[in-house]
C-alpha cells in the first residue's frame, strides 16, 4: 500500500510549508493537529446525520419565512446612495417645498385634427381625475385666469402692429358689425383690396413712388382657406382672425392644452401611485393606464396614442427583466440538470446539491432580511450569482468524495478525506470569494456595500451548508451501503488528467499558446469602453422609448432636465441670465417664462388698442342665409384683382406670390362649392358663418378685457403653473435643459458641473443620474483595488507562501486578460449591468487557482507524475459549464443591460476555464518535472558522497486512515442502529 504525497512545486521551498503547495493525503492529515477540525466535523456527521438535515432544514424554512414576511424591495436607483448624501437630502428639500411634477407618465397624442387630439386629452384627463390610484393628472391650463391679461404677453413691436392693423380696418369693423355675414365680410374686404391696389399699384406704377402701406393679402389668405377647409369636410373650425389681427405673432392655439413645441402632439402627463414594497412599483399603475389609453382609443380613431414616462420606463424595463429572467431560469436549470445528470452519471447526488443549494440560499436570503432588511436592484441581481457559486462548492464536494469512494474507501474514511482534502480547498475558496465581494464594502457607495455584504455572507453560509447539510445527505443517502462488509481500501487508480492528457504531454506548447493569446488580446484592450448611457440598457423599440424619441424630436430638447431654487424674483432672473449664457444649457424654464416682460412699457399700447375695439361688438343674433350667389360674385371680383392664371415668376416678389395664392384658395373653394349640393352648401356656409363671427367676438372681447391694464402677477396664473413655479414658501423653482445628449456620460458630466457652478445645490434627473454612475464607477474601482489585495493576502495565508499564491492567481490573471480582449474585439463595453462580472470573476478565478494548485500535487506513491486529477478536473469544467449555462441563459433577453451581463459572464468564465485547465496545469507539470530531474541529479551526487539521497518527499508512513476503517465503520453501524 503507497500513501499518496504531495510533492514539492516550488524550488527550494521550506519543508515547514510543503503542506501547502498540494494537499497531503487524508492520512497524514488525520496525523496532523490541523485536521482535528475536519476529523471531528467528518465523526459528528457519521453520528448524528438525521439531526444534522433536520436542524439545518428548520434553520432553512425559518429563514424563508422570515423573508417571506419581512423582506422589502428597494427598486429605484436613488435607494443606492446613502440617505445622508446630498442628492437624496436635496430631494427631500425639494419634496418639502414643491409640489411633484406630473411627468411619471407621460401620454403622447398625435391626432389627425387638432379638435379630435383635444377631445381624447380631455376625455382620458377627466377619467383620471376621478380615479383614485392617480395622484395627480395634467392635461390642460386653463386659459381663463389669464384671458384679461392676453395682451401683455405680445411684444411692444407686436402691440404695435395689432394697433396699426385695428386702425387700418376699424371702419371695416365697424360695417361689418352691422351686418355679420359672409357676404357682407367678402364685400368689405372687396372693397379694401381696391382702394389698397389703387394705392399700391397706381401709386408706385404711374408716380414711381412707395406707399406706406402695402396691400397685405394674408388675412383674405387665412379666411378663404378656413372657409374651404369647413365645407369640404377636412377638419373642424380653426380661426382665421389671427392672422387678421396680430400678423407675425404665435398662432398656436390658446385653449390652455399642452401641446409640443411644433404644435404636432398633445400630452396628458399624470403620477400614478407606486405600489410600496412590489419589485415592480409601477407595474400595476401602468397596466391601468394602458388599458384606459386603449379603452379610449377605440372611440377616438383620429388620434395615435402612446405613452412613456419615468414611470413607464422603468415599468417595462422591469416587466422585460422579469420575464425573461424567468424564462432564462427554466432555460438554465434545464442546462444544468442535464450538465449534472451527464457528469455525474445519476440524479441521487445532483439532487443532493440541489438540496443544498436551496438551503444555502434560503440562509442567505434570511441572513440578509434580518441584518439590511431589503434588496436593491444590485442585490437582487446577485441572488443568481449567488446560486452559481453556492452550487460549485457541493459539486467540488461530491466530485472528491465519489472519487475516495471508488477507491472501495467506507463511508467514514471517505468523508474524513474529503474534508481533509477538498474541504480545506473550499473553505479558502469561499473565503476568498468573500473578501472580493466584502471589499465592496469600502466603496463608499451604498448600493455596492449592500451587494458586498450580501454577497460575501451568502457565499459563506453557502459554504457552511456545503460542510454540513451535503455530508450529512451523502451519510443518510449511502449508510445502507457503509452497513455491509467494508472491502480494504485500493490505492486510486483513476487516470490522472486523462481529460487533459494530451495537453499535459507538451506543456510548454500550452504555455506559449497561452502567452500567445494574451499578447493577442493586449492590443483589443485599448478598444473596452465604459457605456453609462442608461437608455442603452433598456429594450431596443420598446413603446415608451419609442415615444421617448419622438416627444425629443417634436420638442427639440431633452426631456432630462436639472431644477433650481431661488428665494426672490430678482434672483431668478440673475440665476436664469447666468444659467442661459452656459454653453451646455439649451434653455431655462421658469416662472419667468410665464410672467410678460416690459409690462409697464406695454401699457401705453394696449390701451391704445382697446380703445380702437371699444365700441365694436358681435354679440350673437338669428342666424341670416347666406346668399350664394353675392358671396360667389364677390369671390370672383376677388380673385381678378389678383392677377393673372400665371405662376408666379421665381424673382417675384412677395406680394405677387401671396396674391396668386388668393387666387388659387379660391379657385379651389369655387370649385368645390361647385360640385356640392346648393342646401348642403348654404348648411355648412351658415355653420362656418356663426363660429367665425362668434369668435371675432370673443377676441374683441379679450381685445377690452382689463381697462386699466394691470401687469400680470403670479397669483394671476393658473393654479396648475403656480404649483409648477412657485414653492409652499415663496421660492420659485427652474428649470434647466442641457443643449447636449446628456444621456452620455461626458455632455452629462458638462452639463452637471455647469449648472453648479452657477448654483452648488441644483438637482434633478441629470444630477442623480451622474451622481450614481460616477460613485459606481469609483466604487467599482477602490472596491476592486482592495479585493485584489485582500485576495492575495488571503491566498498568500491559505498557502502560507508566495510562489504557490501567484499560481493559484494565474486562472484569473489570464482569465481578466482574455476576457477584456474578447469584449474589445466584440465591441462589448462595460455598463451598470455587466460591472457584477468582476466580482464574480475574481471568486471563481481564485476558486479554480486553488483547486488546482492544492490537488495537483497529489500523487498515489513514490514516483507517481504528479498531475490534475480527473475528480478535480471534471469539478472545475462542471462548475465552469454550469456557471456559463446559467448566466448564458441571460442573453436571450430583450434588455440590453442583462443580455450584455449574460455575455460578459459567458466571455469571462469560459476564459478563466481554460486558464484553470489548460495554462496552469501545464505551468505546474513543467515545475514539478524540473523538481524531478532535479531531485536525481541530487540523489546521484548524494550517492558518490556515500550519503544517502536527500528526498523531498516525506518518508513512507503506514495508512492511519486504514486504521480508523473500522472504528468509522463501527460509528456508522451506531449511528444506524439509533
């Protein structure tokens, strides 16, 4: 019988610390006073297996109640940073103060006719304000509060104009008030067009000189488009008497909906209520609110309808993360069955680890509930991690312990080897792996601290599941069998490294390839980005980022914003002239953009308008028919003072071209007017003839409104923009939009240093999003600088030497490498996401680099070649497979963040898999292969010096573990007896 040893790999390494470079046998180690751990643990499990499953079971089912009733979910980005950072204290200033904005959703309308795109906003706005899981719900300002007070918000050139133009056609308006009927208005204006082309043209053609004022056509344009509009049946009534009064101001309607800069869109803009606690807050909320959109939409077929929204975002962005997380859990679990079922030839043992891992999650979960209380978005992205890694600590376990027992070892000696010699390996594994994810903890970020956390007290309760519920279930799974006669023990006689064998046999061609293939990926490591944009996580073409991009292009500005506060109206307006001349600010919004400007200098102007209209009124009287035949001779007395059929020449100038556009409206209008019926012709006349004068009323009537001219005051707004403005206290709130994609990281960082260096306490949506990505990517950074450390120094203790150290960190130093090379060359950057690999890549890089380095240097007997066993080999690949399976499954996802942290995974484990397999065995076999040659050339000199040979393997010992056969096996046979 050969007792196997464990051979030197490092040249000239003290005798005292042989031990550990590779694992001694389970029978020198039962000798030594570091195994009475591991001897004891192996003998209270042969005893009390039952109690053992049992009271880890309880512990296991009370953690899951205790999740199960008191675990919360933190779903928001802002959860991350610590409650006592300045973004989240500024949040709550701003709560205090001001009242929230009604932009969670955000319901784009985009009507064929702006009457059907008012009744669907009206319509959708008055259901939800009488519904109670709607907050809060804005789709119009009403335009009432400010309808005396329209005028001063024309510009003193524009109130000059309009009072210009009232002069001009006071007597016009003065007639017509006389008579208010088409005919009568198209006589009027007949009548003006001749004495102005008399003016004009006779004037300028026979006396060479310019009159003052041109013939102006555009309001005869407006009317006889408006007019044809009506009675082909292409929209409801829009007015013309803008362009009559007030040429060359804004003709977007002033009906108090919110309407798009282009005037294209209208938006609903609403604050569901969040469901408290729910992983997704929002889901609820949002699912109503589509099915009122699509509700409504079937009794408004004009409009197209689409909603996004913060709230919308982050909805669908968690709706598309759970299920495809779901359908990426059935795809791995599938995988990783038939991974175990495969190499471990059976279902017994893999059900066992499946076991094990429930109850090591199941710990975790608890642990975490009790000590946080809550997950983060982080940290529930790192429970399937958690599962990966939990499950190679039983695989590592069972693959060594299938291994003792097909050496004809009994159950007793079996599981005190395996302890002995892969339960050390575990053990060291886990910590290591634990010391990656605590160094999290010194990041200096709450989100990463609580995923540091999280993660390393779940891989060490995973592990203490893996030494105490997985033997216990191999104990009560085999006893049956360690109850008949126990066989004496074989030397293992497996094939070393069969699976790698005919790498090992040219190790130093392994190597240069390997080399090889780093000095490949060096250049493609320049090429590795780091990706903050958020939108890029998101699903490509979903709903709401779709209308995300189509609000942007109608409103042509971000619809990220920054806020501001200012105590005073004078110090808004010093704050909005400073903001306003930064580079990376595209506009400011604020109280200001409401209230007119130059009041007092308008005053004089608008009292001179209102006492041009004073005396005119259109009050309603008996509808009058309207005379075809007057109003079609009219329209063609019109027509022919407007030039001949040509087209207009290409240097003509204005005037020309606007009267051949008259020209052309009415010829269309005549001729459509021409192909109707006479009755249905005169209805929709008559129908035209009363909104048109029913609305030159009401613009007189603003026109006379406020006889004093008293300048507009915040309290004369509308509630609504009083809410938005202006604070509980009297400070008044603006808001700041980046000229820049701020969606990227650099505009973003622009952009938010800009705003604060005008104020140090702006906040908003591109300051929380900054905020979090920079204290991510530093917390990233020191957290991975302080793993690395704290790895090394662990492994440097578990080997308690250097050279072996470093070799156990080749897996991941190579494995690192290849895997940036590999995202390079595919353009995969780093982003939120995907950053969870590098904690993850360092446990299992680490992991690997010592299972190899403590089992290589296992050998059967004096002059064995020392090799990876193939129990070991099988445990990595396994691990590795099912690692890749699980997290590969992740790909199939339609959210960009986790399909990247699916393939990032895939690229990194499989990179350090075959640095754990392939470089580092081969490395390991060129060493111990020098050692060899070494150690004959000094057993020869030894000899001619007539001494005996110096070896550096331990001398030969009887097998003290044969020796305890019996007593484990009397232990077993207690222990089913009771």
């Amino acid at each position: 019988m050969h007792e196997r040893r464990s051979t030197w790999l490092i040249p000239r390494l003290p005798r005292a610390v042989g031990g550990a470079v590779g694992v001694t046998s389970a029978e020198s180690e039962l000798q030594s006073q570091g195994s009475r751990l591991p001897r004891a643990l192996a003998t209270l499990i042969i005893r009390h297996p039952l109690r053992i499953v049992v009271a880890t079971t309880t512990l296991a089912i009370l953690a899951l109640v205790v999740t199960v009733t008191q675990l919360e979910f933190q779903t928001g980005r802002g959860d991350l940073v610590s409650s006592g950072e300045r973004n989240r204290q500024l949040d709550e200033r701003y709560e205090r103060e001001f009242e929230e904005l009604p932009e969670r959703v955000v319901v784009v309308i985009r009507p064929r006719h702006p009457e059907a795109g008012k009744a669907f906003a009206a319509a959708l706005g008055r259901r939800w304000e009488q519904d109670a899981r709607i907050e809060k719900v804005l789709y119009r300002v009403d335009p009432e509060a400010l309808k005396g007070k329209a005028l001063f918000y024309l510009s003193p050139d524009e109130l000059a104009a309009l009072e210009r133009r009232l002069a001009t056609h006071r007597d016009l308006l003065r007639d017509l008030a006389d008579a208010p009927t088409l005919a009568s208005l198209f006589a009027l204006i007949n009548r003006q067009i001749t004495t102005a082309l008399v003016d004009h043209l006779f004037t300028r053609d026979l006396l060479g000189d310019e009159v003052d004022t041109p013939l102006d056509v555009t309001p005869l344009q407006a009317l006889v488009r408006r007019m044809h509009e009506r009675v082909s049946g292409s929209g409801p009534f829009q007015s013309p008497w803008h362009a009559f009064f007030a040429t060359g101001t804004d003709a977007r309607p002033r009906d108090g909906f919110l309407r798009s800069d282009d005037g294209r869109l209208l938006f609903v803009l609403a604050n569901p209520k969040a469901s408290a606690g729910d992983f997704n807050r929002f889901q609820a909320a949002v699912g109503k609110i589509r099915a009122d959109v699509i509700e409504l939409k079937a009794g408004h077929p004009d409009v197209e309808v689409g909603i996004t929204g913060r709230a919308v975002l982050e909805s669908d962005e968690m709706a598309a993360a759970q299920r495809d997380m779901t359908i990426a859990t059935v795809i791995s679990v599938v995988g990783v069955a038939v991974l175990f079922a495969v190499f471990f030839k059976g279902v017994l043992h893999p059900a066992l680890a499946a076991v094990t891992l429930l109850v090591g999650a199941s710990w975790a979960l608890g642990f975490a509930t009790l000590t946080i209380g809550h997950l983060n978005i982080l940290t529930i992205a790192f429970m399937p991690m958690l599962v990966g890694l939990s499950v190679d600590y039983s695989i590592h376990f069972i693959a060594r312990y299938e291994e003792e027992r097909a050496a004809r070892r009994a159950l007793g000696p079996a599981l005190a080897r395996t302890f002995s010699g892969t339960g050390w390996g575990i053990a060291a594994a886990a910590l290591t792996t634990a010391v990656s994810f605590l160094a999290l903890l010194l990041a200096g970020f709450k989100g990463l601290a609580e995923l540091g956390f999280v993660g390393g007290s779940g891989v060490l309760l995973a592990a203490l599941a893996t030494f105490t519920m997985l033997p216990a279930l191999l104990v009560l799974a085999d006893r049956r069998g360690s109850q008949r006669a126990v066989p004496a023990p074989q030397p293992l006689r497996e094939p070393r490294g069969d699976h790698w064998s005919a790498i090992l046999r040219r190790p130093a061609a392994t190597l240069i390839l390997s080399v090889l293939l780093v000095a490949l990926a060096v250049p493609a490591l320049g090429r590795v980005r780091f990706d903050f944009n958020l939108l890029h996580l998101q699903a490509e073409d979903t709903e709401a980022a779709r209308w995300a991009r189509t609000v942007f292009e109608s409103e042509r500005r971000s619809v990220l914003f920054e806020e501001v506060a200012a105590s005073s109206l004078d110090e808004a307006r010093r704050k909005v002239a400073a903001l306003r001349a930064l580079p990376s600010v595209a506009e400011v919004e604020s109280i200001l953009s409401v209230l007119p400007e130059d009041q007092e200098r308008k005053r004089p102007l608008i009292m001179s308008v209102r006492d041009l209209v004073a005396d005119l009124s259109f009050e309603p009287r008996p509808a009058e028919p309207v005379d075809l035949q007057a109003l079609r001779s009219t329209l063609e007395r019109i027509r022919f003072k407007m030039g001949d059929d040509g087209a207009p020449a290409a240097d003509a100038d204005g005037l020309d071209r606007e009267r051949h556009e008259v020209r052309r409206l009415i010829d269309e209008f005549l001729a459509t007017a021409g192909r109707m019926d006479a009755a249905e012709l005169r209805h929709a006349l008559a129908g035209f003839q009363a909104e048109l004068f029913g609305d030159l009323q009401e613009k007189l009537e603003v026109l006379k409104a406020d006889p004093r001219a008293e300048p507009v005051t915040p309290a004369d707004l509308p509630a609504a923009l009083r809410a938005r403005y202006v604070g509980r206290t009297g400070h008044y709130r603006l808001f700041v939009f980046p000229a820049e994609d701020v969606w990227e990281f650099a505009p973003l960082t622009r952009f938010v240093a800009d705003v604060r260096s005008v104020d140090a306490e702006a906040h908003g949506t591109p300051g929380r999003t900054y905020e979090y990505l920079r204290m991510m990517k530093e917390g990233y950074e020191r957290a991975g600088f302080y793993a690395l450390v704290g790895v090394a120094l662990l492994t440097v203790l578990t080997f308690r030497a250097v050279g072996p150290a470093l070799l156990a960190l080749i897996p991941l130093t190579l494995g690192a490498a290849w895997t940036l090379g590999l995202m390079g060359l595919a353009g995969v950057p780093f982003n939120v996401a995907n950053l969870l690999l590098l904690p993850l890549l360092v446990g299992i890089g680490i992991d690997n680099g010592i299972y190899v380095i403590r089992r290589f240097g296992e050998v059967d007997g004096p002059g064995e070649r020392p090799a990876l066993p193939r129990s070991t080999a099988r445990a990595i690949t396994l691990s590795g497979l099912t690692t890749m399976v699980g997290f590969g499954s992740l790909m199939i996802s339609s959210h960009r963040g986790i399909q990247s942290l699916g393939l990032v995974v895939v690229l990194g484990v499989g990179s350090v898999l075959v640095a754990s397999l392939a470089t580092l065995p081969s490395l390991l076999a060129l060493v111990t292969a020098g050692q060899a040659r070494r150690s004959r050339a000094g057993h020869l000199d030894t000899a001619e010096s007539g001494r005996g040979p110096r070896s550096v393997l331990p001398t030969s010992q009887p097998d003290p573990a044969e020796r305890r056969a019996a007593t484990f096996t009397r232990a077993e046979g207690k222990a089913a007896s009771s």
